[in-house]
C-alpha cells in the first residue's frame, strides 16, 4: 500500500515504508523537457475517439525499450523514456485517468513522477504488473469490459510479459482482451506542430553527433571512439541516443555496404571510408541522419559512385515525397540505381511514427497498413538508402528524414547532402 512520505519521512529505514513512498520532495529540483498540456489533451481526445469507434472501455499502452522501440504507446500517453523494465505499461480508461504503473518503487517512481505528464504513477510492487494492472481496472469499473492492448515490439508482434497477461486473465476472467498491433501507427502517423519541432531538435541533435564523428576520424582512431563521440554530442545537447551504427573499410579495397551496428576495434587509417548512421531522440521523437564520412580526400571511385549514384538515386527519390504522391511513386524512383548501373540494397524508404514504422517501400515490394497508400502533410519518411556496386564488392549509405508539409517537405536534418564529409584535413 502507498504510503505519503510526511507520514513516514522518519522511519525510510524499514523496507516496506521505503518501497511504496509518494508525495515526497524528492526530485523536485529536476527539470524536464515536456510536451504542452494542449498537446496531450489533442493525444487524449484522439485516442477516445477510437475506443469509442471500436468499443473498448480501457486500454493497456505497453512500451518496450529496444532498438526498434523507445516506449511506444507508454511513451506517447505519459512522456516517460525509462529502460527499467522488459516491459513499460500504462492503462488508458475511456473515463477517468490515465495510470502508469512503474517497475521501481522508491526513490526511482518519485524521479518518474516527475519526468512524466500524468498524475497517477503506481508501483509495480515487485514485478506484479498484472495484480496492478487489474486492480486499477476494477477501480475503474471495467473489469468486466473490452480491454485493448497495444504491442511494445512491433516487429513481432509482441505485446507484453507472459506472466503478465496470465495474471491478467486470472484476475479478471470476464473482461476481454484483444491485441491491436497497429494503434499507435494510427495515432501518430500524422504529426501534429509540438511533434515536429521535438523531430526537428532530434534532428539538430544528429547533425551535431555527425560533425562530431568527422571531428574525432583520424588515423589511430576506433570505430567505437568514433560512436562514443557522436553518443557524447547528442546527450550534451540533452537529448538521447537510440541508435549509433558507425562502420569503416578503405576505399581502396572496400569491404563494407551498411553502417555497422555494432562498431569493432577497427582502427582508422588514411584512406578509409567511414558509414555512420544515427538517430537521436528528443522528447522520445526521432530523427535519422547518415552521411558518408572520408579520412582524407575521398578516391575517384568512391567520388563518382556518390555523385553519379547515390546522389541521382537519392535527389530521384526525393522529388517523389511529396503530398498527393504515392508510395508507388517512389518506389519507381529507386531504379535510379539500376538505371546507372549500380544495385541496391532493397530498402530505400520507411515512415516514421515514434520511430521507425510502416510504410516500408522497397525497390521490389511495398509493405503498408491501409491508409499509408498516399503522401499526406504530417507524414514523416526517411530516405534510407544503399546503393550498392554491380559486382555487390562495396556501396554507400545515405539518410535523411522529411515531414512532408501542404506546400511539399522539410528537410529535419539538414547537413550538407552535395559532397562526401572529408576528415582529416
């Protein structure tokens, strides 16, 4: 049972006053970035609107911590960014208020109650998320009810902890649960005007980590100095690094297509190529940014592939993202590639929800859910692309991350795209 820290301010030494105190003073110097009140009361309406198309009485917002993920639907409803749990979950009523139910108890949830923009943040009470989860419904009067539960991995789908559903079915053997792998593309795949610009900080947040990675390439470097350069860039600018792949071969015998996602002891030399690619989060939004990266002057070769390849391809693709377009507009522009006599890697463009998301437009198929046919203002897409040489010996990597807007695109990270990055000099 929570416990108001006046009451029990003077007996923290006993293990149960100290797991479930709240109302403490704890924390009250910090300060966090968060989204306007307007901002969540658009998310919440939003929201509401569905559950009331659908029938659903509640729903359960998960949110997992993962490459692919920073916290999803948790993080959408609540502004919490937290890797302390496999699993995050909040529970979102048609009536009443939104509850967060936090994997750590003491001072931990009182650092929480303070990130977050809800009110009722509830311990975990040692892991039983289920037991919480289903007292908090019943509180609510839906026990009985249709409950929905989001996926905090969508590459799955996978939605929540195994003990946790069976607890939940246990506890509330009348309600009914039904998974909704898609919601949260739903609710985010058109941005609204606060989103954007936390997007466009993210995307300053990259450029810097970018011109941090040529800063620290020369000779006698590794590849991960080189990623924990760019780290430093993006958490000094107070936002949060959710992927930094950094790779490195010589360009005068090429080895490598895609950045690395896991940077090796490789040390730099003079000559080499580098590909990068990063993203930095800000208020749990995400921007992209790849850029190739030289130890010198760049060769003739790797120069004439970038200009004549990669770049074509690229300013192809880009002339297509725009409102009223297709998504099979764009994928008729990645045969640049082909068409200059170079390949591909297939992916060359995917949206953006929270991160990374549907639509995904290859140079041979289009994966999308209904509604991501036509470009529409508020949608964001990455052009993700690696144009690879005919042979398959090496290639280069190139994103950038766009919201498409009514009187076309902008560009949210917008470092120099005309000539390779050169180090070193």
């Amino acid at each position: 049972m929570a416990k108001d820290w006046n009451e029990i301010r003077h007996h923290l030494d006993h293990s149960t006053n100290f797991s479930s105190i709240y109302n403490s003073p704890y924390y009250s110097d910090s300060i966090y970035e968060k989204f306007s009140d307007a901002e969540y009361r658009r998310r919440y309406a939003n929201v509401r609107k569905i559950m009331e198309r659908d029938g659903f009485d509640a729903l359960l917002l998960t949110g997992g911590q993962s490459i692919y993920r920073p916290g999803d639907a948790v993080t959408w409803a609540t502004g919490l960014l937290d890797a302390r749990g496999m699993c995050q979950y909040a529970i979102f009523p048609f009536e009443g208020e939104p509850t967060l139910i936090y994997p750590h108890s003491g001072s931990h949830i009182e650092a929480a109650r303070r990130m977050v923009s809800i009110g009722d943040v509830r311990s975990s009470e040692g892991g039983q998320y289920g037991k919480v989860i289903a007292d908090r419904l019943k509180e609510l009067g839906v026990e009985e009810g249709r409950i929905g539960i989001t996926a905090c991995d969508r590459h799955g789908p996978e939605y929540m902890g195994i003990k946790t559903y069976n607890d939940l079915v246990e506890r509330l053997p009348k309600a009914t649960f039904e998974f909704l792998p898609d919601l949260i593309h739903e609710l985010t795949a058109i941005k609204s005007e606060e989103e954007i610009e936390a997007m466009a900080k993210a995307g300053e947040l990259a450029i810097e980590a970018l011109k941090a990675l040529v800063g620290a390439a020369r000779p006698g470097i590794r590849e991960y100095q080189l990623a924990a350069a760019g780290t430093h860039a993006i958490l000094n600018g107070g936002g949060r690094v959710h992927l930094m792949m950094v790779g490195s071969t010589s360009m005068h015998d090429p080895k490598l297509v895609f950045p690395n996602p896991l940077p090796s002891h490789r040390v730099l030399r003079e000559g080499d190529l580098i590909l990068p690619e990063i993203i930095a989060l800000y208020n749990g939004y995400y921007a992209k940014l790849g850029h190739p990266i030289t130890i010198g002057p760049p060769t003739a070769e790797i120069d004439a592939f970038f200009k004549g390849v990669l770049l074509e391809g690229y300013r192809a693709i880009q002339a297509e993202l725009m409102p009223g377009k297709t998504l099979e507009d764009v994928r008729q522009a990645g045969k640049t590639f082909r068409e200059k006599g170079a390949q591909s890697r297939p992916s060359i463009v995917h949206g953006v929800d929270l991160l990374t998301a549907s639509p995904n437009i290859h140079i041979d198929q289009i994966k999308a859910l209904p509604g991501d046919g036509l470009i529409r203002p508020g949608n964001v897409f990455c052009i993700d692309i690696a144009p690879i040489q005919a042979d398959g010996s090496y290639g280069l990597f190139l994103t950038r991350t766009f919201v498409i807007t009514e009187e076309g695109q902008r560009n949210l990270v917008p470092f120099p795209v005309d000539e390779l990055a050169v180090a070193g000099v």
